[in-house]
C-alpha cells in the first residue's frame, strides 16, 4: 500500500458507513479511541469544532437571559435517589466513586449524568420572589453515561460534552416559551451554522425525559438514512419544582410553585456534521465551523518559486487581515498533489491553486471542496470573492442535505406500508397514530425503527398558515384517521425512522 | 438585626480574614458551598470571573500556537502507576470509580488530578518527525484531588476549574522558551488583568513537580500576608518523553527524545483576585473583569421620576453601545441607600448616581468603588470619562497592591530574623540559601513558613541590567554569602513566606 493510499481514506460511505465515518474521524484527525472503552481523546481538529458550536450557541443563550456557572462533578447517591423517588423510571446507569485517595467513602458519588438532581437543591435556595424569575443557569461540562455499547466517536461515548440549561418560571407560559427559544436555537445552530436542514417536534409522551411534561428535539437526517436526535428542550412543568421545592412569593405575596425546564445539546452535533457532509476524500465541513477555511496551495518549478511564494503569501496576509482562516501550505517537501490530497481528507472548504499562470495573470484558481468546481477570480477581488465563494459552498452543503431531508419524508397508512418504506428507503415514514406505545412497540420490534417526533401543534397551526414549503416544519398533523398500525381513532401524526 | 445589616459583610477583612473571605463569596454570589465537603457551586458571578480569566488566557495562548483539546476525565489506573513508576514521590490523592452502572470494573479508573500520564501516550503517537514540534495543546477541565482538608472556596476544593497545558519540544532550549512564554502570560494575566503584581521564580528543588527538571511559578501576596502560588509552568525536560516514548525523528533522519513542558492555572486566581482587593463592605473588583463594570442609580422624588429615569436609560444606552457593561437598577421596590450597599457588596467598580440635580445641570455622579472617591462629569462627555474612571480604578486597586508588595519582601541574615521578621510582619523574607531542604525544613516546622520561590537565573540578570526598580523580578542572589540557617555556603536567594 503506498503512502498515499495509507494516508487516504480507504472505506465507502455508501457501503461501509460505520467503518467509514469511523476513518474520516481518525485519519482527518478529529479524535482518537481512549484506552478504555466507551472513551475517545478530542483532538484540536475535533475540539475547534466544538468551540465553534459553543461560540455561537453561548453567544446567542447570553443575549436571551442565559448566565452560565459551574455545579460539581460528582453527585451524591443521595441526591439521585431522591430524583428515582419522584420521577418514574428514573435508573441512571452511572460512574461511581467509591474510594477517596485510600479510604473509603461513607457515600457513594455519581459522576454527573445529568444535573438536574443537584441544581434543582440550589434554584430552591436562590428563588424567593417573583423577581427572582426567570432564573436561567447554563453549564459546560462533561457527563458520563455507563452504557455498554459499541464506541461511536461524538455519537456513542460514556463521558460526552455538551452543554445543560436549567431554568425557572414563574408560569407555564413562560417555561414553554423557554422550551421553544431553546428549541429554536438549536435549529438554528444546525440551519444557519451546521449546514443541515432539522425537523422539530416533540417526542412520543412514552420517550420523554423522565419527569418531563414536554420533550422537544430536533432531529436530523443522516445519509444512512438513520435519524439523529440533535438536541432536545424539556418542559418540566412542575415535577422538579415539586420535589425540590422550588417556590417563590408572587406579587400578592403568596407562596406559588415555579415551573421548570432544562435543554441540552451534546457533540453528537459534531458526529452529526461530519457524517453529513463528509465524502469518500475525507471531511467536509462549511466554512461557518472549519477551522481553517481556505488552503493556499502554491505550484511551482525552481525557477518559478520566488515569485509563485510571494504572491501566496501576499493572498494569504491580505485574507488574513480580513478575518478569513488560512493556511498557506508553503511545504517544500511534499507535491502540491498530496496537498490537494491532504486538505480535502482534512475537510478545508475552499482551496486556492497558484502557480506561474495565476502570477502572471494576476488571477487565483478557487476549488471548491465538496464537489470540486472550480473557477478564476481576479487577485484584485479576492476578498470578495472569498466570502461569495465560502458562501456557495455552504449553500450547496445545505441544499444538498435539504434535498436529501425532502425527499425522504414518506407517507405510510398501514403497519405493512410502514415497514416496507422505512425497510426500502430508510428516513422518515409519516402515519396516523393512536398514541398507544404499543403500536411503536410493533415496528420497533421488526425493523428497529421507532416514532422520534410527533409535530408540535403550534408548529402545525404555523406551517399551516405559511406560504412556504421548505420550513421543515412538520406537517399538519392526522387527527382523526386511523392509526396506520391498529385502526383505532389517530390522535397526531408520528414520524417513524431509525434512529442513532 | 435588620434586613440591610444581614445582607452586608458582618466579618472583618483584618480581624478575621478567612471568615470575612467566606462572607464576601457567598454574600457576593460567586459560589456555595456543596452538599458534600471539599467541593462548590460556581455561581453565575463566580463563573463570569472565570470566564473573563479563560477569554485572555485562551486567546494569548492561541496567538503562540497553542489548540485545545479534550482527554477523558477518567485515567486507567495503571496509566497512573506507570507515572508513579518514572517519577519519584508520585503518589495522587485521586478519587476512583470502581463501578459502572450495578458492574464492579475490571480495572479501576482515577478521575484525572492532572492529565500528563493520559496525554503523554497520544503524544508519542502523534509526534513522528521534527516538523510535528513543537506541539502544543491545553485543555479547560476541572481536575479532583482528594486532599483532606477544610474547604475555603477556590483556594481548597477537592474538584477545581484549571487549564492544563502540555507540550512537546525539539529541543532543550525550546522547552525553556516554552516554560518561561507560559509563566509571563500568568505573570501578565495577574498585572493587566487581575490588578496584581506577582513574584516570579523558580520552586526550590525539592519542591518541584515531580518528574520536572524546573517548575516556575507566579506568586501573588495577598493582604494577611501569605503568598499565593498563582500559577506553575513546569519545564519536565525529558523524563516523561523518556518514559512514555516521545521521540522524533531529526532533519538527519536520527530518532530523538523531545523535551515537553506543562502549564496550569486554575481559579485559585478567583480566590486571590477576591481577597487582594476586597473590603468590609464586600467584593472589589477591577473592571477588566467585573461583570458589571458600570451601575445606575437613579434618586428621584415622585415629580422628579419621569425625567431621572429617562436621562438614565439614555445615558445607559449609550454606554452599552459603546462596549461599556452597565446595568440601570430602576426598581422601584428599593431606595438609593439600599441600592448603593447592594452594589458594593457585589462589587461594581464604577457607580453613576443621577438625581434631579444631575439631570439639570447635564452632569453625571460618578463614584469609585474602592474608595467612594466622588466626582461630576459632563452629560456629554460621559463615554470617555467612564473609560478614564475605569481606567483610574484599576490603577488604585493595582497600585494599592503593588505597595503592598513592596512594602512586604524584607532581608533576614538568620534564623532568628527570618521567624522573627515573618512572625510579626507576614510577608516574603529574603535570606542567603544553602539550597538544603533541611534549613526550609526548620522553618517550616516553628512558624510554617516555607521557601516560596527562588530567583530565576534570566530574571536576576535582566533585573541588574534594569533601571527600573519596580519589576517585581526578584533582585540578584546572595551567592556566596553564608547560608541564614545553617551558616554554610549559599547558592541563592529564598524567598520565605507562609503560604496558601
Ligand atoms: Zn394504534
Ligand atoms: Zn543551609
């Protein structure tokens, strides 16, 4: 094998997608596998991902009210239990501390899978008054989950990032609206940022968040025609509030009960990015998150070298100095062929070529990397014509993607259509529902797929209002068929797919 | 006692400095303490200290080459012993989980107390040839050391926020280059950003890291007279790429060992940034990093409300327009007084008070925190002049430490001098050094003062060849002359004091 092939990606996504994604993260360098399973080490191409996420999310929860703080790592065992007693069904599979440098701990302590259990004890102390709401806390951290499965890089890890709201509303209202806000960022973040089309919607009443009364999610479709669950917003409604004795005085004075809510979205967004947009080269990403947006590759003979490396690094100050990410990769030991090779593996959206020509016209060949069109732009409006370029460039991941989603919403009205679509095409069937986990439980059983989102009526009431078709709202929703699985009355319409 | 009285510091910053520390950070809303011992809840004002910290931090570390990563939270145990086996004296106070989910583990894992024995590993990897060095990346965690000890918020935690950086070097003098880059950036954070001037040196040999050829530090002085140890930039030479295998091959195709460095600060900075420039009346804070840098209080009369609350808003807006972190505190529930005292606890550095007079006459009340210092601006001035204020504010709260500290280094020639001179003065003491760990040991032993730092070699040279007396570099050493405590040759300056 050479060493190009090596370096290479040698997996089909078509075919092989699993082993595929997993070689695109390794060899474009996103993570690592950790020494112990269930664990992977982020590298700096992986991390920046997550930093771009977190500077756009963080900068929009902060203009919305949003504080972020810290809360501890571990949890005491007594703290979780006191969550088992209130929310059924509640059994987090955790990491426990036992040992504390060579002693033994009087009580065990959980390494955070969530922290509702040990913020819910501190928004009881710090709400005293209506003035106090809205109260909102966000984290960054990390949190383990001891669930024995397969390693997935960003999608299937026992300690993942992410990041948890957790909020407190005097009313209803004002905790749904919260839950929408959070909801709408997140789509927002996958739209405008992540280059992928979502649709939103809130999860079947037997798939919510433990205690919650409302749990919404966007979801995201992948090119394996599996759904991944890209963040989800919980209404609590007073569950929590309830049991950790969040009150507050209203403005008459008396004693009312808050309302609650958290949100969370975890790197699986990164997984879900690479793995939507990412080819048989290797990685692609939109310039929105790539750390580094254009690749200047200079071509050359001796003769030529002097003025080809002058002119790229006079490209590369000017786009410098205008806020663009780039690289001139002015190596003198590798062919600009393995340089094309490299920087498409490691996902750069937008590539500039100069050689002797480009000199002497006083032009720049730009290539772009998800289907490497390219063109000529004069030297003189290069800065311009970056961003028009980068700007395509996400535009045709976007599109790209949106055509995949839309094509991938099929109708079903039968048990039997159900099965055979989501068996033939993957993506999302849409059928009548009673409401009765027992008809999930059916199609579960047969093909794995499962209902990961019913629309949200407003959602539906807003779409059916629109002029526009490519809301990705979900559509109006069945009331009133029949349930596609057991004939009895529908009471929503829900979208069926495998799911991540 | 009264509901003003309950809200303000009730403790004495002089009489009573660690219960009055205790007081401003809860009553200041930076942190609480947690259900169990050793361990705090980082509250929206604590954490935004962190944050303005990470922002300067992360982004000189990445203008010097430095990206981020993420490595798991958990380290195999016998990742550990391998580090215990090269580095004598390496036995961590760790926390281990021995379970996940109802299953014992097969193998212990320790919740990581520094991450050299996880990152090492991946370094070999990823390290092949001398155009991979230098290598650089840093991590933002929280690491857990089961030091049994009473808990005193960001100073003593068993779990503490920090930023770790490793990396990996060519060469000897790169690695010091490295060590010492990191140690100006602490050193830098300290001076411009936190109002501190710091010492800055080297740990005595026995007090090193274990493994480092040299660990550098920056040490703060707080007011009781202790130093606080601000941050360590460790030069680990080549024993952990020994150890764990980080070598590369050179521009002559010869396999080498590299030198790695790593770096850490964590909020401990937090901890002395409070305690250096808070007083009676609660949290001080310079306005690099405040929350808040500008308060507005409106003082009106029923006639008068309408037109204060107006000039107010305006002025508040444009203040906000210019960058300036103002929040207008127009509750109509609480009087100025009130207002006033709330702010000062919570430590705004710059409070405008507009009243009916202010509003005639197009002026503004602009006070200083630290001082109460008083003094009328013009309306239309104002953005600049806050800049000033500000400005003025950072130099009292620096210049008010920097005296401190200058007041606060004294010689000693003996013994007797040296526990004498802390024992009534607190402080840093020079003396003449042996370089025995013995002559700290006695000390340590009758006043628990230690040798806090010794001079860097670089440092005294630059300081001889300064005119400039106030650096803050440790002066030249005292080699050659008699050892204070032993009376044997000594080869340097200590630098006692007791310590944090
Ligand atoms: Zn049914
Ligand atoms: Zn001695």
């Amino acid at each position: 094998m050479s060493d190009e092939q090596e370096l290479g990606i040698t997996e089909s996504k078509e075919h092989n997608p699993g082993d595929w994604y997993a070689e695109v993260v390794q060899k474009a360098e996103l993570a690592d596998y950790a020494p112990m399973g269930g664990f992977i080490v982020t590298r700096p191409r992986g991390y920046a991902l997550w930093e771009a996420i977190q500077d756009n999310l963080d900068t929009w929860f902060k203009r919305t009210g949003v504080d972020n703080a810290y809360f501890p790592l571990f949890i005491p065992e007594s703290y979780l239990e006191r969550e088992k007693d209130i929310v059924e069904g509640f059994d987090p599979e955790v990491a426990w501390v036992t040992h504390g440098g060579h002693d033994e701990l009087e009580e065990r302590l959980a390494v955070r899978p969530t922290s509702e259990s040990i913020i819910a004890p501190y928004m009881s102390q710090w709400v005293r008054s209506h003035r106090d709401l809205p109260l909102r806390v966000n984290q960054w951290n990390s949190v383990v989950r001891w669930e024995a499965t397969e390693t997935k890089p960003f999608f299937r890890t026992k300690e993942f990032l992410w990041q948890e709201g957790h909020t407190a509303h005097a009313t209803d209202e004002s905790a749904w609206a919260e839950t929408t806000l959070r909801l709408d960022q997140y789509q927002r973040l996958y739209e405008d940022v992540l280059g992928m089309p979502v649709l939103r919607g809130r999860k079947p009443d037997h798939d919510k968040f433990p205690g919650a009364d409302t749990t919404t999610t966007v979801e995201a479709l992948m090119p394996d025609g599996k759904s991944v669950q890209g963040g989800t917003s919980h209404h609590l409604g007073q569950s929590f509030a309830d049991a950790f004795d969040i009150t507050f005085s209203d403005e008459d004075e008396n004693d009312r009960t808050a309302f609650t809510t958290s949100w969370g979205l975890s790197w699986r967004a990164i997984g879900a990015l690479v793995m939507s947009h990412s080819d048989d080269q290797g990685l692609v990403l939109p310039p929105t998150v790539a750390p580094k947006q254009v690749v200047i590759v200079p071509i050359w003979q001796e003769d030529t070298r002097e003025d080809v490396l002058q002119y790229c690094s006079e490209v590369a100050a000017e786009l410098e100095a205008q806020g663009v990410r780039v690289h001139l990769d002015d190596r003198d030991e590798r062919n600009p062929g393995f340089k094309f090779n490299e920087w498409e593996l490691k996902g750069v959206p937008v590539r500039f070529e100069i050689g002797p020509n480009e000199v002497e016209d006083e032009e720049v060949t730009v290539v772009h990397r998800p289907d490497g069109e390219s063109s000529l732009e004069d030297r003189a409006d290069i800065t311009a014509a970056v961003h028009d370029h980068m700007d395509e460039v996400y535009d045709k991941l976007y599109e790209a993607n949106a055509q995949r989603l839309d094509e991938n919403v099929r109708e079903a009205s039968s048990r039997e259509e159900i099965l055979g679509t989501i068996g033939q095409h993957g993506g999302y069937v849409k059928a009548p529902w009673c409401g009765d986990v027992d008809c999930e439980a059916e199609i579960k059983e047969q093909i794995h797929a499962e209902i990961v989102l019913v629309p949200l009526a407003e959602d539906s009431a807003a779409r059916a209002a629109s002029e526009f078709e490519d809301e990705h709202l979900p559509e109006p929703d069945h009331e009133g068929e029949d349930c596609a699985v057991c004939g009895e009355t529908a009471e929503q319409t829900a979208f069926f797919a495998k799911s991540y």
